[in-house]
C-alpha cells in the first residue's frame, strides 16, 4: 500500500499536466481491481513509516488563534509522539478497539492528535460539531452511544446536560481545559511517547459521521480503515497536494469535509496543513491570515467564497497562493469569475459527499480546460452515470438525471460501508447495480458535469422539472444579490411555481423595484418556464451546522403557508403583480 502513496505523491509533483493525467488514470485502473491487503492501519503504514520515518522534523501543522494570533507548530514526528500519548492514556483507562470517540472542539491541535490516535488503535471516530444543540446530541448519544468524549470547555455543559437526559454515561470524559466530572487532556503528558499499532482489518469500521441532515434526520455513516485513508488518494489527486505545499481547508472539525481536506489529503502526501481557529468568520481576518502563513493551496465551501468575492481583495497579498478549491455545494460562475480577477487563480470546484471521497472535480491537468459552473469530470476510482427515473443509465448529453455509482464493474474504495444500524436506509440508496447520491445532474458532450440539484429539491412546475441551481446562479449574477435560495412553492394549477428567497447586499433595500428588476433580468438569462414567479427578500437562510441550506425547512415554510392562508408577507413580490411583464 505504501508504494500507491508514493505513485500518487510523484503524480502530483508532475510538470507535464498532459503526463499527470495519464499517470492518475492508470494508478486508479489498478487500484480498482487490486486486491486489498486483511490488514491495514494507515496511521502506522503511511503516517508513521513514510512520513515520520522520512521527514520527522518536517512541519506537519501550523495552528493559529486569528482572533488571538496565537500560533503553534508541530512536526510529523511530534504530532505522532502525541497521538502515542494519547493512545496510552485511553488503554490505560480500559478503551479498547472497537469503542467509539466523540470529539467536539473548534479548530484546535488536539483534533490532530485525536484523529491520529483513533485510526492507530483501532477506536471509531465520531466528529461533533461544537454547534449542535442539546436536541442533536441527545439523537446521536440514543443512536451510537458514546464510550470516549472529548470536547473543549465551552460544550461540557451541554454535553453533560444531553448525557443526563439520555441516562448514558460513558467511560472517559475528556476536557480542554479543565471542569469539574471531566479529566483535561494534559493528563496525557505524563504518558509514554511509544504506542503499538492495533490490527485492524482493511474492512473495520474506524469512522462514523453524522449527516448535516438537509433532507431529514441525519443517518450514520460508516467509513472503514481503507475507505477514508486510501479512498482520499482521489481527493489527494484532486487537489494537486505536493508534499512542500501549506493547505488551508475552511471547514470545521465536526464534519467529514474536515477529514477530507484537513486531514487525509494533505497527510496523504507529507505536506503542512493548516488549521485556523475563529469564533465568528471575519473575512478580513481569514485571508489576512492566509497571507500571513503563505498558504499555497486555499479550500473553502461556496458560502464563505461569496463572502469573500464582495471583499476588496486588493488589500491582500496572495504572491504564494497557487489553488483555489470550492466544495459543498456548486459554486456560482459568477463567484469563480470575481475571483480570478483578483487573484488571477480560477477556483476549481469538486463534488462529493460525506458517504464518498472526491467523485467528481476539476483537477490540476483542467485548469486551463475549466468551464465556469461546471463541477468538472469524474474521478477515475469511481465509475460514475446518470440514471433516470427507471434506473437506466442515460446516455445523451443534457439530459438530467441521477448521479450514481455504477457498481456492476469494481466498488470504488472510497465509498462509505454501512449506514450504521439502518439497513431500510442503506436498500433505499443501493439499488440494482447502482449506489444512488441523491443528487440531480447532467452532462454534456465533451463530458463537463453539471450540478442541478438535490432529487428532492428538484422543482416540477407545470410539464417541467426545474433545477434550483441554474435559477440561483442566474440571481446571483444580478449586482445587488448577495445569496439566493430557489424552492419550489406549492400551486395549485401548476404544482409548484419556481420561488427564490433574496438576501440582498448592505447597500441595498428590499422594494418593488428591485423585484421588478430581478424578474426581468433572469428573463434575459433563463427560458421563461425557469425563472422565478415569486421573489421574497429575506435577512437570512435555515443552514446546517455546515453551512448548507435546508431547503426543506424552506418547503415547509411554504407549505404552512399555503394551508393556513397566512396574510401578506412583508418583501414578497409576484411576478403576476407587475403590468410592466405582462408582454414579457
């Protein structure tokens, strides 16, 4: 296995693009079909045989406070001594292989240690968002009860409060910090700097992540030993990470975007990762942080690239910058477009989901061949196909359907085991021949991938299915919009009319005018069965805790609405309202 991760770091340090490419297509041809080793444990194998073994003093994480400006680092070798530590201590305290760790924390270096420590003895890692409220965490303490806690000083009580409610009591509780019924994490520091490895299979469960649940209660994902650390060569090779690159990924610790990107990616190849601690974003303080750390490969969702497109850019010195990566959910053209003119570096966007590594995406070798909006290509580790309703798979271009997961000729490494104890769940999704994402999308005939959306999301307005996307993008490219959201409202003669929720930027008001202009405007862009028939300005969106937009909580807002005949709603316009488009 080791020498998969050698090939994948020589493939990224290629000049030749054209000679990258093909390199990548044909270590994926082979790691489809190989057989995988009973035994792997990444942490020992890679981690600490290749990385530490070669380059103990090179530095593995650089961690600041931007708010405080207080700033660690640490080498491969010591982030390994202090996973070993950690090893110890649980051991010490009767955890064995198998139990399951929760950790919940903002950005700090112990999410490192942690992470590494789990996958080295064999202990299934559950991240915790810091956001969750008492509710949340209760769900997932009935559903997978926890055996080892470790949070920061700030969620105890709540975790405590979530514990009490539940009657669950598990074996450690760990602080940063200190509290009263929790043993802080410095106890560590007394324990020996030398851990055996656990033997753990290829196929055992080391991951459990919680869905951000968009669509409903979150489901349990299992990832296994291979499929998260070698799965992740994919998002590896996505990327571009070089072993001498400092990587910045804005996400945080409580989701699997943070593993992918934090983590896995960066560690796959030897090179410095970044973590960036912050109570509330500041974009002003993020990029000048970026600057000041001379981070060279820079991934954010497409919330926090909006934020920073209506920023003056100018003030901040991106000299050392060579990437920009988007992933979440599809950014807009028109976001990638403001900032290359600042940065003169096109965000390449990727596609994939907490039960897969990267699928879908526009590696280094497209960089010149990027199309705006496009999500790109798919990886070479997964056989990727559109399905239509029926389940067949759909061959012209243009035509929108499923994305899935073709599984009748390999299954992709990087793709998730099990939905922990929801089997009903796991038969919705694997059907046939076919894993089903859950996603919408098309394709077109030099084979650019284009998002449109949720299956759930998708609107059906009279004949016609509407992806919410395209709608969007048309807004945001519309001067005074700041972010918009498109739903389908319920109708009666039509079934759903296409509704967009408006948040418009500061130096602009809600009013019958812009409404007026925004209807007009995506006139001039979509074919009219697409635009918006309703527009409602608001302050701000339902999100997930990873920043993800609940769309559903939008449908119910307008179902409620429809069935109690609400009164007028403030800054809700109708585009049968206005004389001025009646020719239109």
């Amino acid at each position: 296995m080791k020498e998969l991760f050698k090939e994948v770091i020589q493939i990224n340090m290629m000049e030749d693009i054209q000679e990258m490419e093909d390199c990548a297509k044909k270590l994926f041809a082979r790691l489809n079909t190989m057989e995988l080793p009973e035994y792997f444990n990444w942490v020992s194998d890679i981690f600490e045989d290749l990385h530490v073994r070669q380059n103990p003093d090179k530095t593995a994480l650089i961690w600041t406070d931007i708010d405080t400006l207080e700033t660690q680092t640490y080498s491969y070798g010591t982030l390994l001594k202090r996973a070993n530590q950690l090893i110890n201590f649980l051991h010490k305290s009767g955890l064995e292989k198998g139990d399951n760790f929760y950790m919940m924390s903002p950005v700090m270096p112990e999410n490192w240690f942690a992470g590494l420590a789990c996958i080295k003895a064999g202990i299934v890692n559950v991240p915790t968002a810091i956001t969750m409220t008492q509710r949340e965490l209760e769900f997932r303490f009935e559903t997978y009860c926890p055996k080892i806690i470790l949070a920061d000083e700030d969620s105890v009580d709540l975790i405590d409060n979530a514990l009490k409610e539940t009657h669950i009591q598990p074996k450690l509780k760990l602080v940063l910090g200190h509290k009263t019924g929790w043993i802080s994490f410095d106890v560590i520091n007394n324990e020996s700097i030398e851990a055996k490895a656990a033997k753990t299979k290829s196929d055992d469960l080391l991951f459990c992540f919680f869905t951000s649940g968009t669509t409903g209660l979150p489901k349990k994902v299992g990832h296994t030993a291979v499929s998260y650390p070698v799965g992740h060569l994919s998002t590896t090779v996505m990327m571009g990470i070089k072993p001498d690159d400092i990587h910045n990924n804005l996400s945080a610790p409580g989701w699997s975007k943070w593993a992918w990107s934090s983590f896995f990616a960066p560690f796959n190849v030897g090179a410095t990762t970044t973590g960036f601690k912050f109570s509330l974003l500041d974009g002003e303080q993020y990029l000048d942080a970026i600057s000041r750390h001379g981070v060279t490969i820079f991934c954010a969702p497409p919330t926090a690239w909006r934020i920073f497109v209506n920023m003056n850019l100018d003030s901040f010195n991106f000299s050392r910058l060579t990437q920009s990566i988007s992933a979440g959910e599809p950014l807009n053209p028109d976001v990638i477009e403001k900032w290359k003119k600042h940065t003169n570096i096109q965000i390449r966007d990727y596609y994939g989901q907490t039960e897969s590594t990267a699928m879908i995406g526009n590696p280094p070798w497209m960089k010149e061949k990027i199309r705006p909006g496009s999500f790109g290509r798919p990886s070479c580790m997964y056989d990727m196909a559109l399905a239509d309703n029926e389940g067949n798979e759909i061959i012209e271009p243009g035509q929108a359907g499923h994305i899935v997961v073709k599984l009748d000729q390999w299954r992709a490494i990087g793709l998730f085991s099990d939905y922990i104890g929801s089997p009903e769940k796991m038969s919705s999704v694997f059907v046939d021949h076919y894993y089903y994402t859950g996603d919408r999308a098309t394709f077109d005939e030099d084979g650019y991938w284009w998002f449109v959306g949720r299956a759930d999301d998708v609107i059906k307005s009279s004949d016609y299915r509407i992806g919410p996307f395209e709608v969007e993008s048309a807004l945001l490219e519309y001067p005074a919009v700041s972010e918009a959201v498109v739903i389908g409202s319920p109708d009666p003669n039509r079934y759903q009319l296409v509704k967009a929720y408006v948040i418009l930027n500061s130096s602009y008001l809600p009013s019958r005018e812009i409404a007026l202009e925004l209807f007009k405007y995506t006139l001039t862009i979509l074919p009219k069965f697409k635009i918006p028939r309703i527009i409602e300005f608001v302050s701000g969106f339902p999100k997930t805790m990873s920043g993800k937009i609940r769309r559903i909580e939008l449908r119910q807002i307008e179902m409620v609405r429809q069935g109690n005949a609400v009164d007028e709603i403030i800054n809700e316009y109708f585009y049968w309202d206005f004389p001025e488009l009646n020719s239109k």
